[in-house]
C-alpha cells in the first residue's frame, strides 16, 4: 500500500478549513521558515479513501473477536461518543474559570465518587494517562507517605512474579529496589516467600489481582495483613477491574491505593497510542499527596479546585484525559449498579467457558477456576509437534481472529492468555474454539502449514524485535 506521501499531486487541496475566528499574528523574521515544508497534498477523496483503506488492513473490535489477554478489548458502546463529542464537554479550555464550566467538574467529581464507590478508596486523581502511568503516581503516594514520616529507610518494592510487567518497571522509574516474589504451584503469591521479603526496608508491595495467570489470590487478606505489620503500604493493580468490579472492592482487602485503566474496564477504547486514562485512588490517610487540582463541590453547587496540602505537584497537565472520563462515567452510569457486577460475572463466565471447552486438546497452565482471563501452556504441543505458541497466533489470523497474548506471563512457558470479555456472545466464543481446535488438528497433520502461517493477511512475520527496537517513523522525501 502507498503512504500518503506517495500519493496526491502538488496544487491538490480541499477548501474545508474553517474561517479562521482569531486575530492574524505576523511572526518575526527569526521565527518563519525559509523552505516551504513537505506536506502531502491530496483532494479529500484521496484521502478518505487511504484512510479507508489503511482502516481496512488492521484489526479492531468492531472488525471480529479480540481475544487479547490482559487487554480487556471489550466493546466500546457508542454513546460513550455521543456523551464525549457534547459542546459543552470538548469545546471547552482547562484555564476557563470554574464557574463557567461547572457541568465539566460536576463529570469530574462524579466519576471520582464512582471509582470510590467501585474500588472502596476515598479519593481519585484523573490525572495519569495510563495504567503504567497510575502506578508511578501511586507508588509516589507511598514515597511522599514514607518521606513525610521521616522514614528514610524504606527502597524496596515488592512485586510477585505473577505482576503485570509494568509493576517493576514502575517501581524502578521511581527509585525503589524491587524485589520478586515467587508464586507457589497454585499459582498464587508464596506466603512464607512474602514473609521473608518484608521488613523494615519495605516501601510497599504492588499486587496485579486478579494476576496475569488468571487468579484471584486466596490469600489476599493474609497479603495485605503481612505487608501492613512490616509498615509497607499495599498497592493494587486494578487495571484490569474487569472481574470483580461491584462483586469485591480492593479498598475492602486491605489495599491503601489502587490504579484502573478506564481504556480497560470502562469501556473506553485503546491501542493505537491512546488517550487513555488511569485515575489512581488512595485511602484518606494518603490523599493529601494527591497530584493536580482535587474539585470540592460547595453546598451552594459551586466547585472550587484545590490543590492537596502535600501534593507531589503534576503527573500531567491540568486535569488529564477528560474526555475519557466522560466515556467511562457515561458507561458506569448506564450499566448502573446492577450492571456492573453482571458484566464482571460475565467475563468471568465467557473465560471459564472457553478454558472448558478447550481443555481437552490444550493444557491449562493452572487447571482451576479462573477470572477474566486464563492461560495456555503450549509447551506439549511444541514436544508433539513442533507447533509453538506463535505458530498458533498466527494461524489464528487466517480465521479473522486477533491472537491472545502471547508468550506472557514470562512464568508460564510457550503461554497463550486469553480474555474473551463479557461483550461477546456464546456464538463468538464457539466460532473461536472450533478454530482452536481445529489449527490443534492442523499441527499434528500439517504442522509446516502453521509454521507458514499466516497466509491469508497483508502482513505476515514482520521482524517484530527490529520493528520494535528500530522503527521508522518518518518519511525521507527524495
Ligand atoms: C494494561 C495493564 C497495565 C498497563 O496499562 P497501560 O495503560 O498499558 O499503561 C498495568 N497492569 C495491568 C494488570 C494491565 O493489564
């Protein structure tokens, strides 16, 4: 397919472009470019057409199944849009005074009081983008709360080796010292592994729940009670909220600040680079450290915008990605209180569904009830046939399905994770684990064809480490 900077013609354009409603500014000489730059120049049916036909050539939610774990690809209902795309919403400035854009904080405050009633915190920050994001604002409450008693001594993290691969990696950005736990066979965090970990060098510990085999840890209560005693704070990973949202609360097992993903769990959408939004949530105790501007709504139905008495200063600019915030409240608000637990019920269920009817022919990485997403362990079919995890992604392309997660948890060898989520039905579901056992047929007929696989997409085995390590993000003009 050609870029948009091979096609067109020069002298080519659309006359789209609004009047322009703000006073003409000369910049100085020193300030204008001497060469004219290189800008595609096409008519706007070119350019409805690449886009077309560049929206054709990926995969989304709307195009087919998307199992990916660890992903939540749920569907994103449309009056999520409708809600954002109001004036009163997206034609507004973050520097406007607060009594004029009252409507907007009213959504703010709102969605804060949702997520607390969700996660049973007592406080929200809107402002981080992401999830990775949240886990660095909420490991700095934790800093500030161990600076601010004077306790110096306190530079590890702990983190399971069942954590989301950003827990870490986060832990690190801000200075702490991570330590890793095992998990024990069943897959849950190893108390006594735990107990040696904590100390009086304990920061904290972030806890992925459900973790990245699919578990909810049995012994969280006893987790958070341990890591209390050695004076750590317990953070949870709730990017995933998608299986005990209204059924359990983190705030209720002992957790003392928490970040979910709302381009997960509430339904806005994501991949492409965002926006996305991960509001973190924190106990009384901690909100004081909060970032960005806290909204108090006054008896009179004023708002004022105040910043916490020991807040850490900025994670970004202003009040974050406000529009996702109006896409996820606009969700929690029309799924209500029933709703919400029954949609957790439901992935729960659609991925129970799936691990039963497929395990048969594939072995479970741990054979037990799971939450909203379980793991393969393709290494008997590797022995058997030669057909490994990635033979058997991409062979699930040729059918129209985006591949689980592949090859995560690092714990979990040759691993498959897949969340089929709660927005799909029982036709969906039965669609893809007729193709998974049928491409389980193929590997002991015809494994060579798997390894060939894909062979019905544009784009078959890019080189993904040079794709990752080396993209090429621009376009040399001639
Ligand atoms: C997706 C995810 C994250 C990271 O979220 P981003 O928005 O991609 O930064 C962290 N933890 C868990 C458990 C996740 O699933």
């Amino acid at each position: 397919m050609e870029l948009i900077f091979e096609i067109g013609s020069k002298g080519r354009h659309l006359s789209l472009l609004p009047e322009c409603d703000v006073p003409k500014v000369e910049l100085g000489e020193k300030y204008r470019r001497t060469d004219a730059p290189h800008l595609p120049e096409l008519s706007e049916n070119e350019i409805s057409r690449h886009y077309t036909k560049l929206a054709g050539r990926t995969h989304g939610v709307n195009d087919g199944f998307y199992p990916l774990g660890s992903c939540t690809m749920k569907y994103n209902p449309k009056v999520n849009e409708e809600a954002a795309a109001l004036k009163g919403f997206n034609r507004i400035h973050p520097l406007q005074d607060p009594s004029t854009v009252k409507g907007a904080l009213k959504v703010m405050k709102m969605a804060e009081d949702a997520l607390c009633e969700i996660t049973g915190m007592d406080a929200f920050t809107m402002q981080p983008s992401a999830g990775a994001h949240g886990e660095f604002t909420g490991l700095l409450l934790i800093k500030a709360y161990h600076t601010d008693r004077g306790d110096m001594a306190r530079t590890k993290i702990i983190v399971p080796d069942s954590a989301h691969g950003t827990n870490p990696a986060s832990a690190a950005m801000c200075g702490y010292q991570v330590v890793s736990i095992p998990s024990g066979p069943d897959g849950c965090v190893d108390l006594d592994a735990l107990r040696a970990a904590v100390g009086p060098d304990t920061a904290g510990l972030m806890l992925t729940n459900p973790n990245t085999v699919g578990l909810f840890d049995k012994n969280i209560l006893d987790i958070t009670k341990i890591v209390h005693e050695a004076g750590g704070l317990c953070y949870y990973d709730g990017a995933n909220l998608n299986a005990v949202m209204g059924i359990v609360r983190p705030g209720d097992m002992g957790f003392d600040c928490i970040h979910s993903n709302l381009h997960k769990t509430f339904s806005t959408p994501h991949g492409g680079g965002g926006p996305g939004a991960g509001p973190v949530g924190c106990k009384k105790f901690l909100a004081r450290y909060l970032p960005g501007l806290c909204i108090e709504e006054k008896a009179d139905g004023e708002f004022d915008l105040v910043k916490a008495p020991g807040s850490m200063g900025s994670v970004k600019a202003f009040n974050g990605n406000f529009l996702v915030v109006v896409r996820a409240l606009t969700y929690i608000l029309m799924m209500g209180k029933e709703g919400i637990p029954e949609a957790s019920s439901n992935a729960v269920l659609n991925a129970n569904y799936m691990r039963v009817k497929l395990s048969d022919d594939f072995k479970m990485a741990y054979d037990t009830t799971c939450m909203h997403e379980f793991v393969m362990d393709l290494s008997p079919l590797v022995k058997e046939t030669g057909v490994n995890a990635l033979d058997v992604a991409k062979g699930m392309l040729d059918y129209g399905i985006h591949p689980p997660t592949m090859y995560f948890p690092l714990i979990v060898h040759e691993a498959l994770m897949v969340e089929p989520t709660e927005t799909e039905p029982k036709e969906v579901l039965d669609q893809c684990i007729d193709v998974l056992h049928e491409i389980c047929d193929i590997a002991h007929t015809d494994p060579d064809y798997l390894h060939g696989a894909p062979h019905d997409t544009v784009i078959g085995r890019p080189d993904e480490v040079e794709a990752a390590r080396h993209p090429v993000v621009r376009y040399t003009w001639e």
